[in-house]
C-alpha cells in the first residue's frame, strides 16, 4: 500500500470520529480530533504531489486557525475569526476567478443557472431575516459571512456549467460543502442546536477541506494571476 492510501486512510478515521464526536456531543473527543483533521490533510497533500499549491494550502491553514478559535470559545463573529475567514474565501473566490474558460453557452445552462440564483437568493433572505432576531449586535457582520459562500457558490457553480472540467467540479463541491457547513455552524451556535445540524456542520466541514485539496491536486494553472 502506497503511503498517500495509508494517509488517506488515516484521514478518514479522523474524519469519521470527528462527525461523530460531533453528532454525539462527544465535545473532547471532537475538539482532539479537530486539532488534527487538516494536519492529516495536508500530509495527504504532501504525499499525493510533489509541488505545493500555496494559496491552497494558506487558504487552509487561515480556516484551520479560524476553527481552532471557534474551539476555544471565541465567538463567530469576534473580528479576528472573522479576517481569517474572510482572507480565506478571497482566496477561495480568485481560485474561481481564474479557473473560467470561455465557451459556448446554451439555454438550458441558462435556465439552470437562473434556478441556482433563484434557490441561493431565497436562501439568503430567509436566513437573513433571522439575522436582526438573534444577534442584532452583528448584524452587518453576519450578512457579509452568510453572503460570501453563496456568492462563491454561484460563481463556482457557473464555471462548472459553462465549462466543464474535473478540477472545476471539486472545486464546486467544496463551496457548495463550505456552505452547507457554514450556515449550520451559524444555526447551530446562533438558532437551534439539533441532530441535523449537528450531522450537516462536521460532515460538509471536512468534504469542504478535502475538495479543496482534490482541486489542488487537478487544478489548471492560469497565467492571469502569479501562483495560482
């Protein structure tokens, strides 16, 4: 067995007992696993390639350290895990600036895109109404962090669409995962603490982080911004 299989492998069962020390409340065993799950990553990076993709792996470590203050009780929305979030989507975001291709564009992929707009549209007024109900004193704040993921995902999703490419939809995967762990970490600390959200936030959590490795891994490379 090649070591990147026996990292991987490790990286799964640190993922596995990290959503479930989740879902179960098991808060130390979630907490020590956390503290080791993009480590772990990483070292599968280190493994698959021999060329490090570095706005990649900054992009990582920023929401690695942003998780790691979560950890220790620092809130959402207190300003130093906020710049360390917001550094990492703008990353994020010229990840899939620089990834659109030009090609033709036909109706249905119109309409679709039309319908993804329309769903992430709904979306972000619905929670945006709760926003004012339940923490006020963040209000500004807290529209710009449920924004970006949806905005990111939007722009992902129209450069899968438009042009197709393996790279393109891991990187689609991630944002849609970052999404989905980001609004039910929000709800979870915020609205209401269930089962689902505590299923959906560690779940996504880790496919978010390992889809941005994979598109790492199959990236093209753009000559529109050095390094990326």
């Amino acid at each position: 067995m090649k070591s990147s299989q026996k990292v991987f492998y490790l990286f799964l069962l640190i993922s596995a007992t990290f959503v479930i020390g989740s879902i179960f409340n098991f808060n130390d065993l979630a907490k020590a696993t956390n503290f080791i799950l993009v480590p772990s990553l990483l070292l599968y990076y280190r493994y698959k390639t021999k060329e490090w993709f570095l706005p990649m792996v900054i992009a990582l470590l920023l929401l690695y350290v942003r998780d790691i203050f979560l950890l220790q009780g620092v809130g959402l929305f207190r300003e130093t895990v906020l710049i360390f979030f917001f550094i990492a989507i703008l990353i994020l975001y010229i990840f899939a600036i620089t990834g659109f291709q030009k090609s033709e564009v036909y109706l249905v992929e119109v309409i679709s895109l039309l319908i993804m707009y329309a769903f992430l549209g709904f979306l972000i007024f619905y929670v945006g109404e709760l926003v004012p109900q339940v923490i006020p004193a963040h209000r500004d704040a807290t529209y710009l962090y449920l924004f970006l993921p949806a905005l990111l995902l939007a722009i992902t999703f129209t450069q899968y669409l438009i042009k197709p490419h393996y790279a393109s939809l891991w990187l689609m995967l991630m944002a849609a995962s970052l999404l989905i762990s980001e609004f039910s970490l929000f709800f979870k600390m915020y609205i209401i603490s269930d089962v689902s959200v505590n299923l959906f936030y560690p779940l996504f959590h880790v496919i978010a982080y390992f889809s941005m490795v994979e598109h790492a891994l199959h990236r093209r490379r753009s000559s529109r911004i050095p390094g990326f």
